[in-house]
C-alpha cells in the first residue's frame, strides 16, 4: 500500500445554510494498519443519509456533531482485506459504520457479516438497514396504521417513505404518498404501488392532498415538515398517530424557520384532536430489530414490497451528491460505490 492508497472527505468548516463543496476536503492518508483483534476493511459502497446534514453542524442534537478536519460519518459495506480478528477473514463482506473513505481499520463489535447470496448488499444500507428499520419500526410502534385508514408519508420515493407507504398497504390501510416531481410521483404509484401520489411542487398542492384523503388522515408519518405539514394538519382525524422521523425541510435552515409562529395553532389542534405525535430515532426500537431482520426480508421475496436504489460513482461525489439528497435530486436510496 502507499500513502496515495487510501482516501477520505473531511469535514473541512461549518456550513450556513446549504452545505456547499467547500465544506468537504478530500485527503489522500497512509492506509492504516489494524492493531490485534482489528481488521483492515475496503470500503465498497457508503450511504449518504439526511441526517449527516446534523452532524456538520455544532448545534446542540441527539448525537454528537462531526468535528472540523474529521472523517464524514456514515454506514459503509466494505469488503475484510486483512483481519487481526478470529472472526473475519480476507474476502468477508460487512456491514460497517467507517464515513466518507475508502479504507478503514474496525474492531469485531462493530461489523456485521453480510451474505450477499441472500440479498445485494447495498440492502444492508437501505431497505434492509437503517432506513428501512426506520420505516418499519417507526410506522408500526407509533402510527400502528390499521385496516382501512389512511396513512400519508412525503419523500415517498426514499428508502423511508418508500417502505413505511409498502407497509402500511401490507397492514391493509390506504398509502397516500408525497413526493417532488412528475417522475418520482409515477413511481411511487405504478413501482411502490402507493393508492395516491401528490407532487408537493404543485400551486394547488393542499388542495390534491384533502381530495386524495376523502376520509382524512390518520397515520401521518412525518419526514419533512414545512409547508406539507401545514396541508396536512387541516386533515388529520381524530387520534390521529404522528410519528415524527425527520423535518429534511428545515435542515438547512440553521433555526432560521420561515413564517409566523404557528405552534399555538398546532398546539390547540393536538389538545382537540387528541393527537398522539411521538419524535423517535431509530435505534430506540432495537427490541424490534428481530422481527424486521424476519419481515422485511420475507416481504421483498414475496414481491410485497419493493425498493429503489440511486447509487453515484466515486468518493469525490458524495459531497455534491449529498448537497443534492437535500434538495431532493436523489431518486431512490442515496448510495456512493467507492
Ligand atoms: N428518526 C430516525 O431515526 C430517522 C432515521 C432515518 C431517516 N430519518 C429521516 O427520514 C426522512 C427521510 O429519509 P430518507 O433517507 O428516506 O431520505 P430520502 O427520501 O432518500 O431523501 C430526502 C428526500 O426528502 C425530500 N425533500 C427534501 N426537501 C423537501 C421539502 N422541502 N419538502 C418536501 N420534501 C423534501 C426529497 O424528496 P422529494 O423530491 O420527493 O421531495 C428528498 O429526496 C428524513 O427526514 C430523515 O432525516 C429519520
């Protein structure tokens, strides 16, 4: 190996705002070497995921903010090349947590084996991973959709909309889904088989959404905020569920939220309606790891439900890939192949 062997993003300053390119460094280091009970991985594929917006920023969060000069963060599956661990051997696929390089050194505990004879591994970054035990979890402890109701979800096209609009469908309630354009909105309808799909770029965009929702909303499965959820509130039911995943609409936002104040209007609606709206993180729900690894997986080969995959080439685009996962130009599950 040479120094040349082995590359890395860094997070190179803060961003105001939209992140832009010169917020990355790419950095060319010596490939590390993995100490005893170690091992030395290639990194194939990283996911790019909302939530690194969060750890750019040094405002206070659930997790600690990546620090100026430090390796971006992210789920990687990367190949074993050398192990220092009884239990991996050269050749070994993983699942691994490494960030934005293309090598990495990582200790057993945090490496799952991934058999890639059972499904492509780039699931393991997807629908068969975080985002799709987000989904599952997230839609069925909080929103427990039932048969016949009406469950909306925007970023319908993403790994998370995608699965928690299939599941939903799979419990017997009605998926309406949301998403931006005319192109993402056909798949989500003819590919993920959603009952209705509503462009959130359209003028009369609130006005589509009460019309798809004859019978008002029940499950709202929020990824985005802003101005969908403004379309949204009018049409909740009565106990209704609202489990609060992701706000992609105001991550660049810095606080610097557009608009009056309108959490008294909010607020009186969640006392009337008797709402139930519960923030979560995915790994809080860890008991239901178990029955997803069984579920989900069971689904796909059913054809019950299916997943889309938008995979860029090469580490030096996953800044400008990851600028656009914000803006909404990803179409499916955002993946580098390193
Ligand atoms: N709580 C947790 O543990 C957890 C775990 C994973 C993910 N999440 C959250 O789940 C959400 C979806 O994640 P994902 O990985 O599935 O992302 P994704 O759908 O692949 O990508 C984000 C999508 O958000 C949509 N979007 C961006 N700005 C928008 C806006 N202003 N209004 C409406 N839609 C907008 C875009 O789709 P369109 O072009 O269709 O608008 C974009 O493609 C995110 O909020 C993420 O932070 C939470």
């Amino acid at each position: 190996m040479t120094a040349e062997d082995s590359r890395r993003i860094v997070l190179a300053s803060r961003p105001a705002g939209r992140p832009t390119p010169g917020n990355f460094r790419l950095e060319s280091v010596a490939c590390p070497s993995p100490a005893e009970g170690q091992v030395l991985l290639r990194i194939l594929y990283l996911s790019l995921d909302p939530y690194m917006r969060g750890r750019m920023s040094a405002a206070k969060s659930y997790a600690a903010p990546v620090e100026i000069g430090q390796v971006m963060e992210g789920g990687t599956v990367a190949e074993v090349l050398e192990s220092r661990h009884p239990g991996f051997k050269p050749g070994d696929i993983v699942l691994s947590h490494s960030g934005w390089q293309s090598h990495a050194v990582a200790g057993g505990a945090h490496l799952r084996k991934l058999d890639p004879t059972v499904a492509p591994v780039t699931t393991a970054l997807g629908v068969l991973g975080m985002p799709g035990f987000t989904a599952y979890a997230g839609l069925l402890t909080i929103g427990q959709p039932k048969s016949g109701e009406t469950v909306v979800v925007a970023a319908a096209s993403g790994p998370v909309g995608s699965a928690v609009g299939q599941i939903a469908r799979i419990k017997g309630a009605r998926a309406v889904g949301i998403a931006g354009g005319e192109k993402k909105c056909a798949f989500v309808r003819e590919t993920f088989g959603f009952d209705a799909v509503i462009d959130h770029g359209a003028p009369d965009f609130a006005e589509k959404l009460a019309a798809a929702c004859p019978d008002g909303i029940d499950v709202y499965f929020e990824n985005v905020g802003g101005k969908v959820w403004d379309a949204v509130f009018p049409l909740l039911n009565s106990f209704a569920r609202i489990p609060v995943c992701g706000l992609v609409a105001q991550y660049n936002s810095e606080g610097d939220f557009e608009g009056p104040d309108r959490l008294p209007v909010v607020m009186r609606q969640v006392l009337s309606k008797s709402l139930t709206i519960r923030g979560f993180i995915q790994r809080e729900f860890v008991a239901q790891r178990p029955a997803f690894e069984q579920e989900m997986p069971r689904w796909i080969a059913e054809g019950a439900l299916k997943y889309k995959e938008d995979i860029v080439e090469g580490l030096a685009n996953a800044p400008e890939a990851f600028i656009g996962l914000l803006e909404g130009k990803n179409f499916g599950k955002l993946i580098v192949k390193i």
